[in-house]
C-alpha cells in the first residue's frame, strides 16, 4: 500500500453524495453564496487557528459540492508548509504552487483533474524555505487572477492562522475567508486570535465553520455561523 493511500482523507461528498454530511456540506455552500449576493465570491480561502482542526476535510467537500452544482472548480494548496491535498486526490505534487511562483512552470503544467468532475487542483509542489515570502509576491496575484479566468470557484487551503502569517497573506489576495474550528478541542482564545489575526489584515471573514459538534442530532458534522463571529 502506498504512502499516498494510507494519508488519504476520504471525501465524504464524492463517495457518499446522499449522506446527511454530504448535505451539511451543500447547505454550507448555499449559505456562502447567499452570504454575498451582490459580489461575485470566486477566491475563498480556508483555514484554521491549529492543525488539526478539519480545515483541509471541510475545504475538500465544500470543492466537491461547488463541482456538483455544475460549477468549475480549482483547488489551490497554499498550505506550502504541510500540504495534503496530493494525498486526498492521489495526483502528483513534483510540480504545483511552488513551481508557479518561483516561475519553474506554466499554469497549464501545474493543473490536474480530479476523479471528480468539474473539479481541478493545483497542489503545493515543493517545500520551499521561505513560504511567506514567496506567496506575498506580486507573482500569487498574476496567478489567481489569471486562473479566475479559467474557473468558476478557487478555493485556497492555506495553513493555520495561529503559527505563521501565510494565512493573513493569503487572505489579502481571497474575496472571502471561512475560519474552521473544532468544537471538541479548540480553545475559545485560539479561536479569537486567529479571527483577530485575520481582520488585522481586513480579511472579510464570511463565517466560522464549527466542526465536530456535539448536538442531539448526531448527523450534524457542523454548524455555520454567519457574518461577524462574536
């Protein structure tokens, strides 16, 4: 069994399209569309205050259920300090964001299809020592505005808010960032912090995803609150 097998996520929208979670995950689509009707949201970004959280899961199946609703989807792993989504779509990551920014490759080079339809990826591509710097670069925006011309939808995963400033980077360059946080394991000041870190840099924050929520309605996989999170 290979390496990338045994780390992959499953994707719970994709294999179990019926599921009460895969519809938590439509409804959270609905509720972002509906959370911005004059704007056109096609950059959002994901993240968490910690690792661990479900940022990369949560990000997976929102993709999917954007692609299932005919849409034309990209996922972009900005997560360029410990990236997964090569793993959870079992593609190649020898070339991917990374290869982009530091002009290795072409955007046609660097994007793959999924096994599912509607949805493309660009992976992280190589650890690079300065993750940071190189997605502060005038090059990320070039980037994301040329692929949003090719898709409908961009959704960025980009490491913890917490630990290193990549995600306030990246949500500088997003039309929206959702902030995931478990409910079972998270601390309320870690939670606060990572939203702060956010609006220091005027992220537009459009809600905080609650992961693992421990409801009588054991099929609720979260809760979505809208606009300003308190």
């Amino acid at each position: 069994m290979s390496n990338s097998t045994l780390r992959r996520r499953p994707v719970i929208t994709h294999e179990n399209p019926k599921s009460p979670i895969s519809e938590a995950y439509r409804t959270l689509r609905t509720n972002i569309q509906f959370s911005s009707i004059d704007e056109d949201l096609k950059v959002l970004m994901v993240t968490s205050a910690e690792p661990g959280e479900g940022k990369s899961t949560t990000l997976t199946n929102l993709a999917v259920a954007y692609a299932q609703s005919d849409k034309k989807v990209l996922i972009v792993d900005a997560d360029l300090r410990k990236p997964t989504m090569h793993h959870t779509f079992r593609v190649s990551n020898r070339y991917g964001m990374t290869s982009l920014l530091t002009n290795q490759a072409a955007i046609h080079e660097v994007l793959q299809e999924t096994f599912v339809p509607n949805l493309s990826i660009i992976t992280s591509g190589a650890i690079p020592p300065n993750p940071s710097e190189i997605l502060a670069s005038k090059k990320m925006v070039s980037i994301l505005d040329e692929l949003k011309e090719q898709f409908d939808i961009i959704l960025i995963d980009a490491p913890p808010a917490i630990a290193v400033t990549d995600a306030q980077i990246v949500a500088t360059r997003a039309d929206g960032v959702i902030l995931v946080v478990d409910a079972e394991r998270n601390k309320r000041d870690l939670a606060l912090k990572a939203k702060q870190n956010l609006e220091n840099v005027r992220a537009r924050i459009l809600g905080v995803v609650l992961n693992n929520v421990d409801r009588k309605n054991k099929d609720a996989y979260y809760y979505y609150y809208y606009g300003e999170s308190k």
